[in-house]
C-alpha cells in the first residue's frame, strides 16, 4: 500500500498542483468559495423550473428538481476537475432554465422540452470533438477577452448586488425614467442588506491585506451575524428573500431521483413546428456556447492560466465536458448545465486547478442529503463575493489599449452590454459585430479571422431572432 506522501505525491503531480504555484489548502479553500456563492441555485433553480407549467398544465416536483440540480452539479463539476484539470465549476444555468421554463415547455411537455435541451447538447459535444468550438474560442484577440473578462466583472458585481437587494428594479409605471434603484425604495433599509454592506466591505478589506481565505471568510462571518440577526430581529420585518438565514428545523432530507431519465429527444417536432422547433434549439445553443465561453475565459485569466495568446488550457476537454453537461441536464429534467462564473470566488481565494472542483462537487453530493442547511446561507452573506470577484475581474481593464478605436469600441460594447441587458452572450455578440464593423470601417477587414466573420454573422441572425421567426411562420 503506498504511503500518504506516495499519495499526496500523485495526486498533486495530476492535477500540477505545486506547479501552478497552488497548495491544497488554497485548492480547498477555493472550492469551499465557489459552492457557496453558486449554491442559491439549489434553492432558485427549482423555484423557476417547479414554478411553470408545461402545454399540458404539468409542474415539476420540486423536491425532485433539488435532487437533481445538486446531482448534475456534482458530477459535471467534478468531471471538470478531472478531466480538464480547471477551477470551473458548473450548474443549472439561470436565463437558460427560464427560457426551457417560460418559452419551451409552454409549447410542449416537460420531457419534450428536456429533449430540446439534450439535443442542444448533443451538437455542443460534436462541434467540441471537432474542434470547431475551440477554434473560434482561439480565434478571439486577446484585447478582446479581456474585455470579456471585465465586462463578466461588471456583470457578476450587479448579480451580487442585485441579488442582495442593494439594487432593485423600479416597477413599470407611468413617468419613471430611472429602471433601477438603490435598495428597495430610492435608499438602503433593513437588517439583510445591512449585512451585505458590511459584507462588501469586509471582503474588500480583507482582500486589500491580502489575508489567506478573505472571501470564504466573510461569507461565513455574514452567515453567522445574519443568523444572529434573524433570531433576534422580528421575523416579519426582515426580507431575506429566496434564503432565510435559520437554522433548519431537520438537517437530513432523502433525495428524489424520480426525474432522471424523463426526456423525449425528438417529441418536441411532433408538438410544435419544425421552424419553432429549430430556433428554440437554436437560441439555446446559441446562449450556451458564447456564455461558456466568456466564463472559460475569465476565470482562466483570472487565474493566470491563459498562455502567450491567450488561449484557454485543456480547452477542447473543457468545452466537451460543458456539452456532456447540457445533455445531462436535460437528462435528469434540469435544465442545461453550464459553466459558472461564480468559480472566480474559488480564483479569489487561491484555486489554480481541478482539483478545487473536487472540494465543489463533494459539497453539492452532501447537499443531496442535508439540503436544509445548504439553504442557510442567505443571498446577502454570499453576494460580497460576487461585489469582490468583479473587483478582481475589473483589473484586467488595465491590458486593454484604449486609444485604438479598433479594439476600443468592440470592448467597450463588450463590457457594457453585459450587465445593461443582464446577458453575457449579448455582450459577446454586440463585440463581435463591433469588432467586425469597426476593423472594416477603419480599412483593417484582413486583421479579422474569418471565425469571427462567421460568429458576427450568427450573431446577427441571434438579435434578429424574432423578426426572422415571424417572417419565416
């Protein structure tokens, strides 16, 4: 039998642990950080999916949708680490569970639109075997990806804001201009975003000294002062919303697997028409493969894994595992599974490889058993993290030559349209185009690769999408 340091040896030479100038305890550290930001979606992802109904008026259970958002996580999360040796973790993905929830299974049953959903992946896994996915991801300039980067930065800060109830939308009425505002009415009232306050600003404090764990630690240290909060305060004055920080009257709950395996691949082209069919199939892949790509992309270079052209390592196993993760989300009904940004919080904390995918995906498999205390952490203690991830992700602005409009349009359209329309691919496309645009306008057309000539005009059809379904039924 080997030794522990025989062990220890072979498990750090795998995943280049040392190599990559990491240690075990940052790797934990860093996985314990991404399962917590990321883990509301054991408790919203069931919400969304068990909260809509299908053409037959059918509703997903929501004990079994927690099973399997937690399984899928899990699996995928940790066939990332091993197989791509990258901090990546993945989920449920929020937008592409409230389109299969409030665009697909409307038009069908819940199996046919889960079907949609793996065929979708399906075509990811064969553009990922053939190269094409990483091709493109390569022909991206670096400038470019930066500003990816920094605009998922911005994005993920607003998510934590928002999230937080920091920032909250103002209600479509007659004379508002304004579509966003600070706390619930125009000021910052109550315990929970108190918490989040100090949150921030602990976080941040502790990442400017440079203190080993700083995110983790104010996760767990807002945790424990809203718990307080919430025993103390009156219950009925605080809004905590989708995670009340109480400690659960059971810790134990048995999971539900009775959705795997409810799926019907091709059912949706016997439910709607073929036209319908097609864009739906489209619109998801479409969302899918460019989010994945600005995560892949910012995390990666956040970590400093990126090489001298700034491609993405093990780029070819990492898109296939994010395709196979599609599949097996909609495998087990829920919904496609993708790449999370939140896996920054784990680079924040000092996670260089896969094997702080480990630590993640072993917490979602407890999270199948003792899901009522994985709902203690409430969005308030957890959004600091985000507000600091973005703080990190912000710095990469600096690598950006703004003087050239060539790259300096595209990336500004880029990092803007990310969180003023709430979507990475929106962002993804609006610098595609620009980029494209822009290099012909100044006389620079042969600059651009013929990838991104292709992807600028996908992405055209993409935002032309409703006139062309219209024009085409």
């Amino acid at each position: 039998m080997p030794s522990s340091a025989a062990v220890y040896q072979r498990v750090d030479r795998y995943f280049r642990v040392s190599e990559r100038g990491s240690t075990f305890g940052r790797e934990t550290r860093g996985g314990i950080a991404t399962f917590f930001t990321m883990a509301y979606i054991l408790v919203l992802n069931p919400i969304i999916l068990s909260g809509a109904r299908d053409v037959n008026g059918a509703q997903l259970s929501y004990p079994q949708v927690v099973t399997v958002t937690a399984l899928v996580a899990a699996v995928m999360t940790a066939l990332m680490g091993l197989t791509a040796n990258l901090p990546l973790a993945l989920a449920a993905g929020l937008g592409l569970n409230t389109m299969v929830a409030y665009q697909v299974a409307p038009l069908m049953s819940w199996p046919d639109a889960m079907g949609l959903v793996v065929l979708e992946g399906i075509i990811i896994c064969l553009l990922a075997v053939t190269g094409l996915r990483e091709a493109v991801m390569n022909a991206i300039p670096m400038q470019l990806k930066q500003a990816i980067s920094v605009g998922i930065g911005m994005f993920i800060a607003f998510i934590g804001m928002v999230n937080a109830g920091f920032v909250t939308r103002i209600p479509d009425v007659a004379g508002t201009t304004v579509p966003v505002r600070l706390g619930a009415a125009g000021e910052l009232a109550g315990w929970p975003v108190l918490v989040f306050c100090l949150g921030v600003l602990l976080a941040l404090s502790l990442l400017a000294r440079r203190v080993k764990g700083a995110i983790l630690l104010s996760i767990v240290a807002m945790t424990v002062l809203a718990i307080a909060i919430n025993q103390i305060a009156d219950i009925d004055d605080l809004d905590w919303g989708l995670t009340v920080p109480a400690l659960p009257s059971e810790v134990v709950a048995a999971p539900d697997f009775g959705l795997i395996g409810a799926f019907s691949v091709f059912g949706a082209f016997g439910k709607v028409s073929l036209i319908t069919a097609l864009l739906l199939v489209f619109t998801l892949f479409l969302t899918d493969f460019f989010d994945t790509m600005g995560t892949a992309v910012a995390v990666t270079n956040e970590a400093g894994l990126l090489d001298e052209q700034g491609r993405v390592p093990n780029l070819g196993r990492l898109l296939f595992v994010d395709g196979l993760a599609t599949v097996a989300g909609g495998a087990a009904s829920g919904s496609s599974n993708t790449s999370y940004i939140e896996s920054a919080a784990g680079v924040g904390e000092g996670a260089r490889t896969g094997f702080a995918n480990l630590i993640t995906g072993a917490l979602f498999i407890l999270a199948l058993f003792f899901a009522p205390l994985a709902a203690v952490v409430p969005g308030q203690a957890a959004a600091p993290a985000l507000v600091a991830v973005g703080y990190l992700l912000m710095t990469q602005v600096r690598h950006i030559d703004w003087t050239d409009p060539g790259i300096a349009i595209p990336a500004f359209l880029t990092l803007a349209l990310m969180p003023f329309t709430f979507s990475i691919t929106n962002g993804i496309g609006a610098g595609f185009i620009a980029y494209v645009v822009v290099r012909t306008a100044l006389g620079r057309a042969r600059e651009v690769h013929w990838l991104l000539w292709g992807a600028a005009a996908v992405f055209v059809i993409y935002f032309a999408i409703n006139p062309l379904e219209e024009l085409l039924a």
